[in-house]
C-alpha cells in the first residue's frame, strides 16, 4: 500500500496591505464639545473683505458662528497613523461676528432704501446666517416695525461700531501681553522684563485696527483709520523708554560689530606686514618630502620641449 506525498508547506507569510496616500481629506483643530454636536456645519459664503469663497461652522445649538482658518506652509506633510498626507496644512476655527458678513450686502443694497433682513440674505447660503443676526441696529437704522426689521445702512453708526471693536480688542491685546511692536519675534527672551505698561496705546490701536480691517472692504479701512488719526509713522520701539534687557541686548550688538570691525582690521595689517613662523616638520612629513625630492609634478609632463 503507498501513501500519498504530503507537500511541504512553509510558513504562512502575513498578508501586506499597502495603504493609499490620504489625499481628499483635512486636518480641522477643533474643540470636542463643538465637533459632538449634532448641530455642527460647515458652509461656504464670500469673505466680507474680498469676496473669495472662504469656510465657516455654524453651530446652531449655542447660536454660535467661526471662521476656518488654515495655516499651511510649504514642504510639509502629515503622519496619519500609517499613511501619510502631502498637503501638512491645518485647518482652525475661531468665533467671528456675522454682521461682518451681512455688511457687504447692507452697504451695497441698503444704502438709500430699507430692506428687510429676510429679503436682504435671502441669496443662496446667507439664508443659514439669519438666525445668528439678532439685528443689525449696530450698523444700520431700523425702518418700519420692529419684527419687519428692515434696514438701512448708517454709515456714522458703523464706524462708531467698528471703533469700539477695535478699542476692546486693543484693550484685550493688552491685557494678554501680546507683543504688538517690532520687536515681537524676540519677545520670548524678554518677556519676562518687558512691561506692557511702558508701549505706547497707539500701537495696539494700529494693531488691533489691522486685524478689524481683516473682514473690511478697503473703502471702510480707510474711514475707519481717519476716525483713530494714526500717525503716519508709528517709531518702531517697546514703549517711551527702553528696559534693562532691551538695553543688555542693544550693547551686546554694538560689542560685537566693534570686534567685526576691529578683527577685520587686524586681518587685513597681519596679511601685510607680519610673516607668520613655520612650524617645525614632525618625522612623517619630513619622510614625505624625502620620498618626493625626486619626482615631477603631474603640469611638468605639459610643457614643450
């Protein structure tokens, strides 16, 4: 009786799954209580200040609005859990006022007419903001009754709404000790000398005027700094006078272009008049230069006879 061969089975090799490079997808920093909202959406409407197609999250349960700002930088790309994603941008969400919005469309229609609110973000994806206006008497008149609530723009009434954003915004600049002058990028190596007390308050007012004038059109940016009357050159330095470390920093960086200029000098006189001595040959060099006494150099073989 002959038994049948058995095959040889080897080891059972683990099966290799390649995956994909995730390419449509993003990265969105964003609190959990906002992301586990049922309410949470994401829609697309024209930046108030220029007008190019740009994101926003409405969360209607808290009657809440932000913005999508993403922070991208070139030559960068993300890890995601084992694959990777080329485009390394991230994606953040900060609170924004929808009247900044709707205004755009209230200078534009509203300017010699009333308009109700309805009708006036009436237009495909304004019609989702409605709700997040509880009115418009900030910028604008209100004609007719109060639950019509129709609108005409008052352009007084929005330059006053648009200072007093700036001045809490610069007061709140101030408050958080962000660094609003020239010298911020070393911010960290004085932060804890520097007195916010000691810059002048026009510098958060310019500062806190350019992050307003962010969601504006260029027309409003230019009343809205007549109103400040900033001066036309703001100097560039950490308050009326300097700190201790301010100063330490500034001497450091004359010591050190005194001892450029000195050494350059130096360089220069010793290359001239000042041979330098030789020093002594240890018994391997002297043993090279024995073994080559003899020999050609390789541009003597060139040469015409």
């Amino acid at each position: 009786m002959t038994t049948r061969s058995k095959k040889k089975v080897g080891p059972i090799q683990p099966t290799v799954i390649t995956k994909s490079r995730i390419e449509n997808s993003w990265v969105m920093l964003i609190k959990d209580t906002l992301f586990n909202n049922n309410s949470f959406r994401i829609i697309t409407l024209p930046h108030p200040a220029h007008g190019s197609p740009s994101k926003y999250v409405l969360d209607k349960s808290n009657k809440k609005m932000y913005e999508v700002v993403t922070f991208s930088e070139p030559f960068r790309s993300l890890f995601i859990g084992e694959t990777v994603k080329s485009d390394g941008s991230i994606m953040l969400v900060t609170p924004v006022n929808p009247v900044f919005l709707a205004l755009p469309r209230l200078r534009e229609q509203c300017t010699s007419r009333a308009v109700p609110l309805e009708d006036l973000l009436s237009e495909k994806g304004f019609h989702e903001i409605v709700e997040f206006i509880g009115d418009l008497e900030c910028v604008a008149d209100l004609k007719g009754s109060a639950e019509l609530k129709a609108y005409k723009y008052s352009e007084v009434k929005t330059i006053e709404w648009l200072e007093s954003k700036v001045r809490k915004l610069a007061t709140l600049l101030k408050n958080k000790q962000i660094h609003v002058t020239s010298g911020s990028s070393s911010a960290t190596f004085v932060s804890s000398t520097l007195n916010n007390d000691s810059i002048d308050e026009e510098f958060y007012l310019k500062y806190a005027h350019g992050i307003i004038s962010e969601y504006l059109e260029d027309d409003l940016v230019d009343l809205l700094e007549k109103k400040f009357a900033f001066k036309s050159e703001l100097i560039e330095s950490v308050g009326k006078r300097k700190s201790d470390a301010s100063e330490l920093l500034e001497a450091n960086k004359r010591v050190k272009c005194e001892l450029n200029e000195d050494s350059e000098i130096m360089d220069t006189s010793f290359n001239s008049n000042v041979v330098k001595k030789q020093k002594p040959l240890t018994a391997k060099e002297k043993a090279r230069q024995k073994a080559a006494s003899g020999t050609k150099t390789i541009s003597s073989f060139f040469t015409k006879k």
